[in-house]
C-alpha cells in the first residue's frame, strides 16, 4: 500500500512556496544573535543543539515543543537534558519554551503570538522532523514538509531571519545513486528522482527542495545533511533505540550469529554532528551552502564485529542467507518479540543499511571543520566501549 502511495506522488509538484512569503535580499544579519528559534530540542540531535547554543551564544533560546503549556514545557526540556547529562540550573533564565506543532499552520499559534515570535527571533534552527523508516510520505507530510514551509514563513516575517535546516544525506539515496557507483560532489543539489523511495527520504527531499526555493526568494539558509547519527561519543548516550544498525548488534547476540557482510560501518556521534553544525553555523561565512556530513573512516564490519565479540559475546559467523532464515526462524518461535520482527523487516527492505550507497566527497567540508577545532571520532575500540558500556549498562544489550 505504501509502495502505491509513493509510486502516485509527484514529489516535484509537492515543493510550493507560498507567493507571499518574501525576503529583504540585504537582510541585516544579526551577529551575534540574540535570540534563536529551534526546533526539535526534545529529540536526539536537538538536546546537544540546545545546550551547545546555551553555551556558545549569549543568545535567549525559543524552543518550539509539543507541550500542554510553558511550565511543562519546560519540564519536558530539563527532563530531556538531564537524561543526556547535559542538563545545569543556569539554563533555565535563557529557554523559552514555544508549544506548537510543526503539524500545525503557524504551528497552531495564533496570528499575534506567531508575528510576535518572528519580531523577537534572528537566527533559526529547524532540526525537528518526523522520522519513521515504515511510514509513507503522506503520513509524515504534515510535520516534515508543511512544518519547514511554516519554518521559511517564520523567517520572512517582519525580518529576515537565516534557516539553519538539518536534512540527512538519504535525499541522495535514490536508485540511480546507489546502483551507478555514482560520487556525491559537495556542491551536489539532490535532483527529482523517481527512484527515491520511503516517506522519511522523500518528506526530507520536498522540505529541502522548499528551503532552496526560498534560497531564490532572497533567504539566507544552509543544509546540514548527516548520516545516520550514533550516541554521544564519549557517554554513549541516545535514546534512539530504533537505530537499525544497534537493533541488528543486538539481533546478533540473540541469534548468536552475524551475517558475513562485505560492508563498512559508518557511525556519526551527535556530539560531533551538533558541533560541525554549530561551528559552521556561527561563524562569519556567506549563506546558500550544504554540508554533506558523515564519518570519513568508516570501519570493515569484520573488524567492527571482532571488536564486538571482544566484550565477550560469542558469536558464530554465517552467511546472510542463513542469518535471515534464524531470524526469521526466531521471529516466528517468539511472535510477541516486537523488536525481532522489525529487524527482520528492515533488513528484508532494499534500502536498509546493506545496501549500496553512492559516495560522497566532504574533503571541502572536513577542512573547514579541521581548521574550527571540528574533528569527527575515529570508529575504534573507544568509540565502541562507549556505545557497548552505555548499551549494556541500561540493558539494550544482555551482559554475555
Ligand atoms: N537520527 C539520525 O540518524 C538522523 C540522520 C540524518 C538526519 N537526521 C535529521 O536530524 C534531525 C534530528 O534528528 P533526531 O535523530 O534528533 O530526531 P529525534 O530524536 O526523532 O527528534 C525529533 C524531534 O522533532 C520533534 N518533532 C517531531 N514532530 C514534531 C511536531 N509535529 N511538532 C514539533 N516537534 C516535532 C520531536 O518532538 P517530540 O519529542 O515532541 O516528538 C523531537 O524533538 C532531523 O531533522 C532528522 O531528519 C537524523
């Protein structure tokens, strides 16, 4: 059904601008900034963009949350930063919690309260989005394409603001890409391809293909495209439990097989993405780039599950057929494990972490993050103890 969603969508035809949303094309930009909008601060990447911008700027922070009012609000915050240990007292004076939906025109805020908001704000971070692998493009429509329209129409009221907009590298991973051994240059704007398949990838693609569309009204904007981001690099910390490259480990030790794989892994620690982002985004540079953003050494899944096994955990390596066919095998003898049946699921899907992907240049990219103080953790034993120790110590994963 939701093949036949996507296979109808004119995703093309989905990225319409409002014609009266408008820019100043010498916009006075506010430096530094006063005070920012972000959006999506009780998510995984958002909680590190909140506390970074505490830290680095003077700047009162105005968080759009799903909340019954500013007083919970700001309880989900503080809840959601301690949950990272990334939580102190003096930041409570400079949050200002905003309760809205990216669902929702103007966000569900009045006229008053959302021109007012556009007059207090000069610098925005859209980071909130929707994110579901299984869900189909109409489905995440509202918050992940309507929401940025809404975000671009913040930015040109009153004043002009520049958008700070997190997309993911997935709007390349169509099927011309991944088939063609094809290389994803820096200054690459991903092309209408019909191949792009799922409702996250497309929902992303429209809601960037809006930003570049107000890029030619006259608003300053970048696009910040990571992969797949992993738990902080030193912590370990995420709550993003339905990363699939984890939720495969953790198959793993169930079955107490891995497949053999010829695939490298690739992991992006929020602490670094957060940083790239905000590092780039406050200095003094010209707006209308992309940042293409992924970890330059990725590691061999043999040496990545040798690493692995060293905490102890026995497991015997077959092919992936075989390992499909325990999965499967398991999935059925435990019909009630949840968890089992959508690693089987994902895993079935063309697009998941085994397939082929396109390559992407970041050498530009890697040395203006170099030359910020910006280096991305290398993938090694330490990354690793980080993420296992983290993962065993709030029993994702059993103790072998
Ligand atoms: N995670 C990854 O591996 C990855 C990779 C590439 C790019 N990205 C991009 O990075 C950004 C952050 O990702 P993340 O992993 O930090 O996401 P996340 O943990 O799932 O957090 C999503 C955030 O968006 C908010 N949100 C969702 N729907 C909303 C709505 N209708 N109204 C208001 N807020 C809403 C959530 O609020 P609630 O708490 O109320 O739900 C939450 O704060 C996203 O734009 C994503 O597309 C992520």
């Amino acid at each position: 059904m939701s093949n036949l969603i996507s296979e109808e969508l004119d995703l093309e035809a989905e990225a319409v601008l409002d014609p009266s949303i408008q820019f100043e094309r010498d916009a006075a930009n506010t430096r530094p900034p006063k005070a920012i909008f972000l959006t999506g601060a009780t998510g995984l990447l958002g909680a590190y963009l909140l506390q970074s911008l505490l830290q680095q700027t003077n700047a009162d922070i105005y968080c759009l949350i799903r909340s019954d009012s500013p007083d919970s609000g700001k309880q989900r915050l503080q809840r959601h930063l301690k949950s990272y240990s990334i939580w102190t007292d003096s930041f409570n004076s400079r949050i200002f919690p905003i309760i809205g939906d990216l669902a929702k025109p103007l966000f569900g805020l009045s006229t008053q309260e959302f021109d007012q908001l556009s007059q207090t704000i000069d610098l925005i971070y859209h980071n909130g989005a929707q994110i579901s692998f299984i869900r189909p493009y109409k489905a995440l429509k509202a918050t992940n394409v309507l929401g940025t329209h809404e975000i671009i129409r913040l930015a040109g009221l009153n004043k002009t603001k520049p958008v700070h907009f997190i997309s993911t590298l997935a709007v390349f991973f169509n099927q011309s890409s991944t088939t063609a051994n094809a290389l994803i240059s820096e200054t690459e704007i991903p092309k209408y391809d019909a191949g792009l398949k799922g409702g996250y990838k497309q929902s992303k693609w429209v809601a960037e293909e809006l930003i570049r569309l107000a890029q030619e009204r006259g608003l300053p904007a970048c696009i910040y495209r990571p992969v797949r981001i992993s738990g902080h690099s030193q912590t370990g910390i995420t709550q993003n439990f339905d990363d699939f490259f984890f939720r495969l480990l953790k198959g793993c030790i169930h079955l107490k097989q891995f497949p053999r794989l010829d695939i490298a892994i690739t992991l992006l620690p929020v602490d670094y993405v957060c940083e790239a982002v905000i590092q780039l985004s406050l200095r003094k540079a010209p707006f209308g780039r992309a940042f293409n953003l992924l970890n330059p050494t990725p590691m061999p899944w043999k040496s990545f599950i040798k690493i692995f096994m060293s905490w102890g955990y026995e497991l015997q390596e077959v092919n992936l057929d075989d390992w499909m066919c325990s999965l499967q095998e398991y999935s059925r003898k435990y019909p009630q494990d949840q968890f089992l049946k959508l690693l089987y699921f994902f895993m079935r899907k063309p697009s998941n972490l085994l397939a082929k992907k396109p390559k992407v240049e970041t050498t530009q990219t890697l040395q203006e993050l170099e030359a910020l103080g910006v280096f991305c953790p290398e993938i090694n034993e330490k990354l690793l103890s980080s993420y296992i120790s983290y993962f065993q110590a709030i029993d994702y994963f059993p103790h072998p």
